[in-house]
C-alpha cells in the first residue's frame, strides 16, 4: 500500500476573503517560485484554477508554462462570483461570496461549462479535477462535472460544516460526518458515497484529521498551525497506510497581502518555511507525491472495487 501526497492549490484572484468590485492577479506571479521548490523535493503539485485566473493572457501564460513542464496538473476551481453569466442576485461580484450549490440549474451548469472551456481555450488542457468555491459542492454540480469529462472532486472539508457561515443567499454545506478517505460519490448521494457507477467523481477529501483531544486540524500551512502537529498527521498517516494526504492552500497565501494569512513579508516567508518543512519531511519518508490524476490512475479501480457493487 502507498500513501500518495498530493498538493492541491486554489489558483484564485488575490484576496477573496474581502468585499471588492473587481479583482487583480499579482500573486500569479509567485507560482513559478513556487513550482520549482515542489521539483527540488520532487513534489508534483495540482493547480485548481478559476475562470478569472485562466481568462487572463497574462496569468494564463504562466499557467501555460507550467502546465508544459508535465510535472503537474491543471485543475478547475469554480468561484461563481467572478465566473459568468451572471443572474440575480447571484450577481458579479455577490457578497458574502455565491457558493456553487446555491445557483439554479442553468445557472450553475453555464458557469461550470464557461469555467471548463476557458480552461481547454487558454490553457490547451482539458481538466479533469475540480474544487468548489468556499467548498460549496453538490450533488447537481457532480453530475455537471463529469458531463463535462472530470474524473475527480475535492470540495469535501471532513469534521467540518460551513451551515453557519453565509453564501450570498444561504448557509455552506456541512461536511461534519463524512470520511477522511476518497470514495466515490454519486449525483444523488452527494457528500455521502454512493453504491453504483453511474453519474459518480471520485470525491478526495481534503486532509482534515481529528487528533488525541478531539482538536479539528487542517494539514494547511494556516499562521496558527504548529510544524510539530503538521509533521504529525503525515507521519501518522503513512504509519495507518492511508492512501492518501491532500494538503490544500490558496496560491494568494504566497503573495504579500494576499490574504488574511499572508499579510506582511514575514508572514508569507513563514508560510513558506511551512511548506518547505513538510516537503522535505515527505521526501525524507519516501512517501510518493502524485497529481490528483496520477492518484487516480493508479488507485481509482482498487477504491471502486472496495466500495461499490458493480
Ligand atoms: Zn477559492
């Protein structure tokens, strides 16, 4: 059994936890540093990145180089905010922020497909992972994404529930009973697993762990995490033989003011030095680091045979 790691990075406007009529990019500019930290540890990280990320040609051409280099994946992540059409009140701009799950039908369906085609446009990828903005999956834009030929989601937060922190119109889904591991998850079921093929992602939850006292920790390089318990959750993982680590941030943590985290310079080299100590931690243990569809090219048939009645 391998515990595969994997990195997956919302590639988004700078900012979003604030209130803003329009958005900037600047922080684009700090992923090409970053992917070359992910090759000196071998590291093959996954870009999750939103419409306004891939419909710029200046951001778009850094993603391009990237993607080009194969030694990582481009993913979509949808943030209906700044994704068209536009429909009231889920207007351009809304705030507090639209969760996915909270526009109609048409409405979503047009803004996942707008997402997806810009990607394959300016990117020349077709992708094949996606993450909900604020997490706000449902069971509808699971059937809309693998219309549109994903094979993966990643929007499950495990111990945690959104319901009391608000959407343009309502509360975020409540992830608080579901697993820590992947499993396939259907139009229907969603965020529970479903039992059969059709219509169904494979969900990949993002790594959240519960520790000794009861304690809700993300692996998550947040200001507030200490190395020592970061370190922890992988060593214990690969102790378990899990399948996997799903270690997520925004690629605007990187970026001097860029988000609540990353403040000042000092703040932001912190982050850094978080990551470089897991990095080097997971190198160090010999765990594989995998894109998310390298994880499911060589894991998918062993979780679907383990979970579903075929
Ligand atoms: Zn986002």
């Amino acid at each position: 059994m391998t515990t595969h790691f994997i990195v997956s990075i919302d590639v988004e406007e700078d900012n979003q936890w604030r209130r803003s009529e329009d958005y900037s990019l600047h922080n684009i500019d700090c992923l090409p540093k970053f992917q070359e930290l992910c090759e000196k540890y071998g590291i093959r990280p996954s870009y999750l990145i939103t419409y306004s990320v891939a419909r710029n040609n200046n951001s778009a051409n850094i993603i391009k180089t990237l993607a080009q280099t194969s030694k990582c994946e481009i993913g979509a992540h949808l943030h209906p905010w700044f994704t068209p059409p536009y429909q009231s009140p889920f207007l351009r701009a809304a705030y507090p922020h639209t969760y996915p799950y909270e526009c109609p039908d048409s409405l979503l369906y047009k803004k996942i497909s707008n997402l997806t085609n810009v990607i394959q446009k300016q990117i020349g990828v077709e992708p094949k992972s996606f993450r909900a903005g604020r997490y706000g999956m449902d069971g509808r834009a699971i059937g809309y994404i693998r219309k549109k030929g994903y094979l993966i989601d990643s929007s499950v937060t495990p111990y945690w529930s959104w319901v009391d922190t608000l959407g343009t119109t309502l509360g975020g889904p409540d992830y608080s009973n579901i697993t820590e591991h992947p499993y396939y998850v259907g139009r229907t079921t969603f965020p529970n697993p479903t039992n059969t093929l059709e219509g169904s992602i494979l969900e990949i939850p993002i790594t959240i762990k519960k520790n000794s006292i009861d304690e809700v920790i993300w692996l998550r390089p947040f200001p507030w995490a200490d190395e020592t318990s970061l370190l922890t959750i992988i060593r214990n993982s690969l102790q378990k033989k899990e399948l996997v680590l799903n270690l997520m941030f925004h690629s605007s943590e990187l970026y001097v003011g860029g988000s609540p985290y990353s403040e000042t310079k000092d703040a932001v080299m912190k982050i850094e030095r978080k990551l470089k100590a897991i990095f080097k931690f997971v190198t160090e243990l010999e765990i594989k680091s995998s894109t998310f569809q390298e994880f499911f090219e060589q894991e998918n048939e062993k979780i679907k045979k383990n979970q579903l009645t075929i």
